[in-house]
C-alpha cells in the first residue's frame, strides 16, 4: 500500500500530520480502523485533539496512547475501494530531538470490523525535523462557495531574528483543483511586509506559490499575513489540505500542513479584522514613543532646575 506522510517538521511543536493512502485490496466491511504507528522509540506522540476526517467528511471514534504508542480511528461507514487514494489527518506532538533516521518511519494498517489487518505500510519515511523560528497562525478566507474567486489568508509569525541569507522563498501549495489568481498585485503580505527582493518578487506556477526573499536582508520579529486570490473548484478533493514551505535552494527549513475549507465553511476569522487590528496594534505602539520621548524630556529640564 502505497502511503505519503505529511505535516510540520519542527522540534517539539504540535501540529497536524496527514496520511495520503491508496489501498490495494478494498475493505471487506464499511466499518474501517485506520491505526497510526509513531517511529519506534523516537518520541512522538499522535493524539486524538484535532482530527481531520477530509473527505471522510464523518468524524471517527479515536483511542490514543501515550508517547511511542499508536493511534486508533474507528470509521463506521467509510468502505474503501482499491487504487483510490484518501487522506486522514491527525494530531502529532513531535519530539524535542531528532529521530534516527534509520527508525523514521511511521506505520498505518488498516483493520476490518473484526480488528483483523487487510492492508498495511509499516515504512512510511517521516520528515527530517528542525528548528526555525517560524510558526504557522493558521488560515482563513472570504468565502469557501465553489466557483468563485476568494482571498486566502496564511498567517504566520516569526519568533526571533531569521539573519539575511537562512532562507531563500516561502512556497504555499494549493489543494488540487483550487487555481491562484496569476495576477501579482493580487499577492500582498500585510500589515507587516515581508522583505521581497524586486525582481520578480512572486510567481506562480500551478498549484505553488512562492515569494521570493531579499537574501540581503534579516527577517524580522513579527506576523505576516500573507494574501492571495484563488478560484475554488467544483469539487473540493479528498486531500484537501494547505502547505506552507519555508526553504533555502531545495531544501525545506520548515513546513507546515492546514486542513482546508469546504464549501459552506465559515472562515474561523475575518481576515480583514485580523490585518486591521494589527495594523492598528503597530499604530499604538508607533503613537506611544513621542510621548515617551517627551516625558524623558520633561524628567531631564525638572533634573536641571
């Protein structure tokens, strides 16, 4: 059974990881257990907070254990049919140091009604982790009716001083069959910019993405909302998920894996709200030093007199 692994690839941050699997024997029965084996001894811990059922549209009964132990998903209608590939998602605590690479693999079986194993992948390679100091916020949109044009909104914030140089661009990867407006004005990052370099500062190439740093130039401490337009399909797909890369060259510093919306979702925030509120928290702050400054002032002429 062929089986991708996909989600967060930090240190000690928690976060959602997604399965894409394509059975090659069907399920025998529509009640399906979908179990999740961490790498063995590494660390991680898989909880049942968080569940991304996808395009099993149902939420499943879940049964985790403690770190190093797997996870249980119990789906009671969900029959699976040969070479037809589907996604779950589920929550991942992932470890403080690195695993070895030659036990990095995850596991997924799945069982029949009676518990009893039809399909397995015991080596699913899992991602080399690190440490950046990047998190992701989370996502929002306008609005999620198919065939129409929205703005996606990609949150995330930088923790401390990234030096010029570290990373090279941030590439967002779109669900299969959501299409990016190619338009580059259509691209923003507010209300804090990102330091983009002035030739050809995004582009987009199918389901990617990227922005394209000033390697020149440190990334600063702060939210960057990123915005963009896209138009939704007809169809939302069974792995409806969004990506967002950090990299330098070809290799990936960091990632982070969203669940998307379906249509009729409501957006978990208004992101017009959100960037305005901001915009307005920079504002304040900005507001605040000329009457710092003038308090010093008036501090130092009562010292004098």
């Amino acid at each position: 059974m062929g089986v991708v692994y996909k989600g967060n690839n930090q240190l000690a941050e928690e976060a959602s990881g997604y399965f894409t699997f394509t059975p090659v024997r069907p399920s025998p029965s529509s009640v399906v257990y979908i179990v999740v084996t961490p790498p063995p001894g590494a660390g991680f811990r898989v909880l049942c907070t968080g569940i991304s059922p996808l395009g099993f549209i149902f939420m499943p009964n879940c049964e985790s254990g403690a770190v190093n132990e797997p996870l249980s998903l119990k789906f009671n209608n969900a029959s699976l049919e040969a070479g037809k590939a589907y996604t779950v998602g589920v929550r991942v605590l992932n470890p403080g140091g690195r695993p070895s690479a030659d036990s990095n693999y995850w596991g997924i079986s799945l069982q029949d009604h009676t518990r009893a194993t039809f399909d397995a992948n015991l080596r699913i390679p899992g991602l080399e982790l690190k440490t950046i100091p990047i998190t992701c916020n989370g996502t929002g949109w306008t609005n999620s009716d198919p065939r129409v044009l929205t703005i996606v909104l990609i949150q995330i914030r930088v923790l401390h001083e990234i030096p010029s140089g570290t990373l090279q661009r941030f590439v967002v990867r779109a669900p299969e069959g959501i299409m990016f407006n190619e338009d580059p004005a259509k691209v923003s990052v507010l209300p804090k910019p990102l330091p983009l370099r002035l030739a050809i500062p995004t582009q987009v190439a199918g389901d990617l993405l990227s922005l394209f740093l000033d390697e020149q130039a440190a990334l600063e401490v702060g939210t960057y909302n990123i915005r963009f337009e896209v138009s939704n399909p007809t169809v939302y797909p069974h792995d409806n998920t969004w990506s967002i890369f950090a990299m330098k060259d070809i290799t990936v510093e960091f990632v982070h894996v969203m669940t998307g919306y379906y249509e009729g979702q409501v957006s978990p925030f208004d992101i017009n709200i959100a960037v305005q509120s901001q915009t307005s928290g920079a504002a304040s702050e900005t507001n605040r030093m000329p009457l710092f400054v003038m308090l010093c002032v008036l501090l130092l002429n009562c010292l004098h007199s």
